[in-house]
C-alpha cells in the first residue's frame, strides 16, 4: 500500500484528520515523568518513572505513552529527525525504538527537511529502506535534483515545505512582492516533480490567506499544516481555506500542549470531534453546489487528472492567442518538448500511450520525427516491441533508406505522434512505411486537436485514437482553476 492509500485508510478508520508530532523535546515533557511522587497512569499499564532513570529512558516512556493515547484518533505521526538528533546517538536510537512501537496501519511522516543534495541519495535509502517511514519531508531550494532520489520509491511520499509561519521568513517567503511571491512559485515548481500520490506540501498556516493562495493554485494536492494553534488562528477558516473541495486534502497538527497533559485522550478525542463537524459542513456546502454549478473538479474527475495539471503547470499547455505553425491563431499553444526533461511526466505519458496500445495489434512501433521519436522509444522498451521510424528527409547518399530500422515487408506497424491538429504529418509517415510494404492501421497521438482530424484519418483508410483531446484538456483546466473564465469561453468559441 503506497502512503497515500495508507494515510487514506487510517483517516477513514479513526475518523481524523489529526497528526502527532512523536518530538522528545525534554522542554515538553509533562512533570510526572520527573517526579517519583507522582504516578502516570497509561493506557494500560501504571508507569511510575524512576528517579534516577535517565532523560532518553523518561522520554521514551513519554512516547510510548502517547502513541497509545493516540493509535486509534490520528491519522499520522511525525517525529521531527532534529530533536532525536540533538539527543545524540541515544537519541537516534530513541527514534528506531519509536518508529518501532508505531502501529502498521498509522503512516509516519519523518520531519527531517532534509536539503542537503550530496547526501539526498543514502539519505532517501535510509529513511524509507531501513527505517521504513513512509514520508519525508525535504526543503525545495537545492530543486528537483534533491527530491528525484526519494520519488524513486513510487509508495512512500513526499511533503516539500513552501510556506512557515515564521515572521522573519516574509522577506524571503514574499519576494519580490506579495503579488506573486516566492512560495507560490515553489508551489508551481514542485507540482511538476511528481503526481499528488507522491509530492505533498508543507504550509505554516499562521496566516490563512497564504493557506488559501496554496490551495487555489495545488487543489489536487495534500496539504500538511503547522502552526495550526498560533494565538489568533482560527480553526474553521483554516478548514475552510485548506480542505478540497471534497473536505479532505488537509492533515492538522495536535496541538503540543494537550500532548503534555496527564491525560490527553479525553481532550484529543474532543479536537476530532470539533475537527469534524466542521468538515462536514464544509462538505455539505460542497455537495450542494453541483446542482447550480456543475463545473466542479471533484465533479469532474478525469482519469489524467494529475497529468494534465502537471502539463499545464510545466508550461506545456498554455491559453492565450497563439500563432501556429501553419499561421492560423489559436487560443491555445502546445509544446511537448520539456517532457523529455522530467522523468515523472514522461513515465505518466508513456503509461498513457501504452494503454491504448495494448488493445492494438501490430508488430513494431513507428515514431513519426521528431518530436514522437522519444515518445516511441520509451514505448519501445516498456512494451517490448521493436521500434522504426520513417525519414523526415531521405538522404541522398548511403542507404537512402525511407525508414530507419529493421523490419519485414507484410508486418503491421502502428504510428505514434504526439499532436494531431491536420493529420498531414501522421498520414505523410504512415504513407512512408506503406511504401516499403508495411501495413499500417491505426494511427495513436497523445492530443487530438478535433475539428474531425480523426474523421479525416478514417476517410484515408486509418484509425485514429488519442489519449486526451483539447476540450477535455480546456474542460478540466477550467474546472480546476487552472485558466481563467475568459480563456475557457475564448476556447470553446473556437471548438
């Protein structure tokens, strides 16, 4: 089970939106652990500290406490790496006691945030191989660089921090102005690093306009709050602000002075309770609006959800007027070539492609030049079929070939390209290895620009099939907040 099914089941099972915070900070650690006269009864055992028994032995005992307070009203915990390290290596080992004694079923979030890039790779490895922590959460500064060797592990998560509630950190935080400041930047950047199963954000939500600017931009992803409990915060804005539109979408902290009370699962079970109510109201109010305004992104759930907003975020769907190729001004500009550079996306976009290949039959993959060329390749390798591809120019020395690649006149081949706006170039290459003897049928693309391209296709003896079309693309952008009104209604006045 990857994180964010794991922390799914254990909100839906304990009914919570709550973490703990699993920190030994000795400053924190309630009196009773202390004091030899005062006992400490647990959830199942009376625990009357020693007092001579040392500072790691009272903490460790305070966790273990905690956690079965807690097991059955949190959906996560979080021990924050520094304060274990400042420990030592007593605290170190403190922290494998603790990760060791947390239930299965809760996920762990290691707060290390972590930004160092030499080290990201044994770090990664540390943390979700031998400690097996299921998130981590990493600073975005060094870049892609420093998250690419955790989202190598497709289960465990990733939470990048873009917002604290810090004072001093506005002038960093809100550069160059509070129009378009530095953290949402940040949250526009890693969007793109992977899909919302992987890559989370950390928000210090001190400030809820800054929550809200968060969810606005990244309502697709999961949001994991500090600085909930500042004086002046207000919990219910806070819900409002940073739940989705489905009420999920949002972990929140318990607070860390209820965790030093002698018995904080009364007051905690409360929290919940509290917590709950006001999602479900929020909930309500979400539900109601379908029936008034139908365009809504949880109601309109496309199966490419994450990849389309990724591709609009990477700038590879833009809105806008736009000159093309063939001179005509569109209201839209599509440009693939950055795939290559990400390797999340491009994995997403080739699992796309390999989908609607599998139920195609042919014999070996066509990439039309230049721009389906990686695109095949990738599919090439994934699905074990051997690739060619037809010369955009034939040279006139050497072989003169008119399609690279080995191949035996009768087999199928089945063209891939990335954008279908005339079909000219799809049909030019597929006519191209017709012409060695090749049987070509179906033609597969990424984007259908529509406009009956695909009847087009059929009437010269092909079948079309694409993974998205642009009004599926325009339609989920809309509704995810992604284009303004104008630019959808520019769009669909065209389609």
């Amino acid at each position: 089970m990857n994180f964010f099914d794991k922390l799914n089941a254990a909100i839906a099972r304990n009914q919570s939106l709550l973490y703990v915070g699993l920190d030994p900070n000795p400053e924190t650690l309630p009196v009773s652990y202390g004091t030899p006269q005062s006992p400490f009864v647990g959830q199942s055992c009376l625990i009357v500290p020693d007092e001579d028994s040392s500072l790691i032995d009272r903490l460790r005992d305070w966790l273990r406490f905690l956690i079965a307070q807690t097991a059955d009203l949190v959906c996560a915990y979080k021990p924050t790496l520094g304060f274990y390290a400042a420990l030592g290596t007593q605290g170190l080992e403190l922290l494998q006691h603790t990760l060791a004694i947390i239930p299965d079923s809760i996920p762990i979030i290691l707060d290390a945030k972590h930004a160092d890039l030499n080290s990201s790779t044994v770090f990664a490895e540390t943390v979700f191989e031998k400690w097996n922590v299921d998130a981590v959460t990493l600073s975005p500064y060094p870049g892609q660089d420093l998250a690419a060797p955790f989202l190598l592990y497709p289960d465990k998560g990733v939470f990048l921090l873009c917002h604290t509630s810090n004072p001093a950190a506005l002038p960093l935080q809100e550069y160059p102005n509070s129009n378009s400041p530095f953290y949402l930047q940040i949250v526009k950047e890693v969007q793109t690093w992977g899909t919302a199963e992987q890559v989370g954000l950390e928000v210090g939500v001190a400030m809820p306009e800054a929550l809200a600017r968060v969810r606005s931009l990244a309502p697709e992803r999961l949001i994991l709050a500090r600085s909930v409990w500042t004086e002046g915060s207000d919990l219910a804005t806070i819900l409002s602000e940073g739940l989705n539109s489905s009420g999920e979408g949002l972990i929140i902290p318990v607070p860390s002075d209820l965790l030093s009370h002698e018995q904080p699962k009364p007051e905690i079970t409360v929290l919940r309770e509290t917590i709950n109510q006001a999602r479900n109201r929020i909930d309500h109010e979400n539900t109601a609006c379908p029936v008034w305004f139908p365009n809504v992104c949880s109601l309109y759930k496309h199966p490419h959800l994450n990849l389309i907003l990724q591709l609009h975020d990477l700038g590879c769907i833009m809105f806008g007027d736009y000159v093309q190729a063939s001179g005509a001004t569109f209201p839209y500009y599509i440009d693939l070539r950055k795939i290559i550079s990400n390797p999340q996306i491009f994995e997403k976009i080739i699992a796309a492609y390999a989908d609607l290949l599998k139920d195609l039959t042919f014999d070996r993959i066509a990439g039309i030049p230049y721009g389906a060329l990686p695109t095949a390749t990738g599919l090439a390798l994934r699905m074990n079929y051997p690739m060619i591809f037809p010369r955009k120019e034939v040279k006139a020395h050497g072989t003169r070939r008119v399609v690279e690649g080995h191949f035996v006149p009768g087999e199928t081949a089945v063209v891939v390209d990335d954008i279908l706006i005339s079909g000219k170039s799809a049909m030019e290459g597929a006519g191209k290895l017709q012409s060695t003897g090749l049987i070509v049928e179906d033609i597969v693309v990424f984007i259908d620009h529509e406009k009956g391209v695909k009847e087009r296709l059929r009437d010269n003896g092909y079948r079309g099939h694409s993974v998205l079309s642009i009004s599926e693309i325009a339609k989920t952008l809309y509704e995810c907040d992604r284009i303004q009104p104008e630019q959808f209604e520019a769009f669909t006045a065209t389609h």
